[in-house]
C-alpha cells in the first residue's frame, strides 16, 4: 500500500483544512492510513509555535500594514531558501518522521515544508516525489515555486500567476482546492430556499478571531427581521451570550453557534456568507455556491481571495458594518436577481472533487516512481 505524508502548519487554517481534506481522500482511495499528517513546526517546539502563531495572527488583524510589509519583503527577498538552516529544529522532526513512516510521496500544504525537504535530499535524506498543494488564490508567495515534482492550484487564474513565474506547464495541475467530501455528496442535495418563489433570505455571518467590526455586524444582521440569520461565534462565549439575547426577540428563526464543523452543511443551506476572505472559508464558500460578502481582507495573501471573486462577480467587498448590510439588500432585492448572478458565476470556480483529484494523481505517482537516497 502506498503512503502520502501530508505536512502543513497552523499558520492560517486553509493549510490545515487542505490537509484534513486531502488526507481523509487518499484514505478512502488507498485505504485507512494511506495518509498522514503532521505539523513538523508544532512537533519540533509546541510552545515557540504556539507563540508565532499567536504573534501572526495579532500582527494581521492588529498591524495589517506592518504584515503587508513583511509579506512582501519575504516574497522578494526569498529569505526561507536563503536560511532554511534556520529550521534546524523542524529538520531533525522531519527526518525522523520520514524515517519513521517511510512514504512514497510528500504533499505539503505549507510552502517552506517543501524547502526542508529539499535540504534533507541534498544531505543524504530520502529524494520523495514531493507535490505543493497550494492554498492561496492570484496573490502567490513565491515560497509556493519552490521546486517540486508538482503545484495543485484551486483555479485557472492561480495558474496563470504561477506560469508567470516560470514554473514548468505540464507540472501545474488546476485542481481546486481540497475540500470535504461532504460538497460532492450532498451537490444537488441541500440548497437555500428559493428566493424567486419567496423564499426568505438566509445569511450566514462567519466570525473568526480578531474580525474587524464583526460584533456591530452581527447585531445589524440580527435586526434584519425578514432574514433567517445564522452566527458562528468561535470560542467566543462572552459574543455568544450577547447575541444570544438580541436573536431571541426576533420573529424570524436566529441560531447562535460556538465552535462547530458544520460550516459546510451551514454553507450550502445559506444563500450568502458573511466573513473574512481565509483561504478555507472563500474556498468552501465558492463549493457550496455560497457567495461571499467580504467583510475583511488581510493584506497579503487573501487580497487574491477577494480578487478571485472580484474578477469573476462572484461576491463583494464590504468592509464596513453599514456595507454589509446594504451589499445584501442588494443582493436579496428583486427576488434575489443580483444573488443570482453571484451564485451562476460561483459555479465555474467550484472543484468540489479536488481531494480525490489530488489523492488520485500523487498515488498514482508514488506507484510508478522509485525512491532513491542520495549519498
């Protein structure tokens, strides 16, 4: 049986999202524990990870042009190729991990996994067949175009970016971005009323950590009585209670939820989604041919999440509390003609198989290519 190490990092959660997906896949295409998955940088020191994380996520809701800054002095100047030595500590995890779960292949979701990997072969580590899954959309690090045996990209418009950058065409793969599998299953299934026969509006409002503005936005959503309103608070218990006491004067149906794994049933159910452009959320909103008001974009990379909707009239930037409302009257106005129109060019974007995709090809792969070590 074939084996697929699966490397990604909790810097964001689209890199974690992608791996969950693509590894529940490649279990269900070679059988349970084809795949594995691991954060090397959580292994190798939790509370030094722990502290970045933190620090990252501070630094681009607190210090958005700060972390522009950043993002864009480390895209230029290369500086994770320059010093991989850097990561020694992530190194010497790797090494034990490969030896310890000894794969045919390497997926990494998170782009300097594959720098480290590269190191490791040139010093007398395992050469694996090794593929980039990338989870960014148009605005691309260039980390992304490390060499690799392969770069699955969520969309025709990521392609072009990374073509542009050199990469070779026949080793760029257009396969969406790795979603659950529920999107497929229940593709056709569960849908949002039909607003063309009256149906009420249902608006999911999405919070995550840190969003600019999300209270004041969830209290005029709640006051919109002729909406049915979902919110997803997080672990945010003291805005659950809050929110919990406007949604219980209203007429129509409100639900309040903490922390919960059904965002994608909540997305196909919904007609449009409130929430900041992550990589996880944008791309299982754009599968669940939910679109998106976008009510934050961290500088970076998810300005190519928004402009990926943007290009295609797929959804709205709405960076203001007021904004957000007045982009769904909008929407929901005229029986849900400019809803429509969002929802009809979702469509071409949505790759709802991409995991299977993947899991398929590098499995593929990993049979017909021999392991070699370098001395």
């Amino acid at each position: 049986m074939s084996k697929i190490l699966i490397l990604t990092a909790s810097f964001g959660e689209g890199h974690n999202a992608a791996a969950r997906a693509l590894a529940a896949a490649a279990d269900r295409a070679g059988g349970p524990g084809t795949a594995c998955v691991a954060d090397i940088f959580d292994l190798a020191a939790p509370r030094y990870n722990n502290l970045v994380r933190r620090s990252y996520l501070a630094l681009i809701n607190r210090a958005p042009r700060l972390w522009i800054k950043f993002y864009r002095w480390s895209d230029e100047s290369r500086i994770a190729e320059r010093q991989v030595r850097f990561f020694f500590r992530e190194m010497r995890v790797l090494r034990a991990l490969l030896a310890r779960e000894k794969p045919d292949a390497v997926c990494c979701t998170f782009p300097v996994c594959t720098l480290l990997l590269a190191h490791l072969a040139r010093h007398g580590g395992p050469k694996l067949p090794c593929y980039n899954v990338v989870t960014d959309s148009i605005s691309i690090h260039s980390l992304w175009c490390a060499p690799c045996d392969g770069w699955f990209v969520p969309n025709e418009d990521s392609a072009a970016v990374m073509l542009r950058a050199g990469l070779p065409p026949a080793r760029v793969h257009v396969s969406g971005f790795p979603v659950p599998a529920f999107f497929t299953e229940q593709s056709g299934v569960l849908t949002p009323p039909d607003l063309a026969f009256g149906g009420a509006p249902r608006v999911l409002h999405i919070i995550n950590s840190g969003t600019r503005g999300a209270a004041e936005t969830a209290q005029r959503l709640l006051a919109e009585e002729n909406w049915d309103v979902t919110c997803a608070v997080g672990r945010n218990e003291r805005l659950k209670r809050q929110l919990e006491t406007l949604a219980a004067g209203r007429r129509r149906p409100a639900t309040i939820l903490g922390w919960t794994q059904e965002v994608p049933r909540l997305l196909m159910t919904h007609h449009v989604v409130v929430s900041k452009a992550g990589g996880a959320t944008t791309q299982e909103a754009i599968n669940a041919l939910c679109p998106m008001v976008v009510s934050q974009v961290v500088p970076g990379q998810e300005e190519g999440n928004y402009e990926l909707l943007r290009r295609h009239g797929a959804g709205v930037h709405a960076p203001t509390p007021e904004a957000v409302i007045a982009a769904l009257h909008q929407a929901f106005a005229d029986r849900g003609r400019v809803w429509r129109e969002w929802r009809a060019a979702l469509a071409p974007l949505a790759h709802p198989s991409a995991a299977r995709d993947i899991a398929e090809h590098v499995l593929a792969a990993s049979t017909t290519r021999p392991v070699a070590v370098l001395a």
